[in-house]
C-alpha cells in the first residue's frame, strides 16, 4: 500500500473505534455500569492489531519464497 492510502486506511480505523467505543459505552451506561468492560478491552485490541497490520513492512526484496523454482 502507499503511505496516503495507509494514513486514510488508519484514520478510517480510528473514527470507526471511537464510534464502536461511543455505543459500547452507552449501552452499558443505560444498563447501570461506568466501564466499557471487556467489550471495550477487545475493541483497543482489534484496533492495535489493525494499525499494526495497516502499517507492516513488507520486504519484496527478499527471494526466498516458497513458489519460486
């Protein structure tokens, strides 16, 4: 991916979780908690794991697939 389509991807993914975050919680609050709870634990973990697959690096230069005869 190029570096604008992977700023655009990140910031989609970050309005996206703040979103998912934003409904969490309310519907917690209006069942009487403060906390998002582990709802709330799993989305940060998906988002750190999108962000860190949005911008892995990806070595082409290296020959040493397993395809190659």
């Amino acid at each position: 991916m190029e570096k604008t389509t992977k700023i655009i991807v990140t910031v989609v993914a970050i309005v996206l979780f703040i979103i998912l975050s934003a409904v969490i919680t309310g519907v917690r609050s209006d069942a009487g908690h403060s906390t998002p709870g582990f709802l709330g634990i799993i989305l940060v973990f998906a988002l750190v794991g999108a962000l860190r697959a949005i911008w892995k690096k990806n070595n082409n230069d290296d020959d040493t697939t397993a395809l190659q005869k």
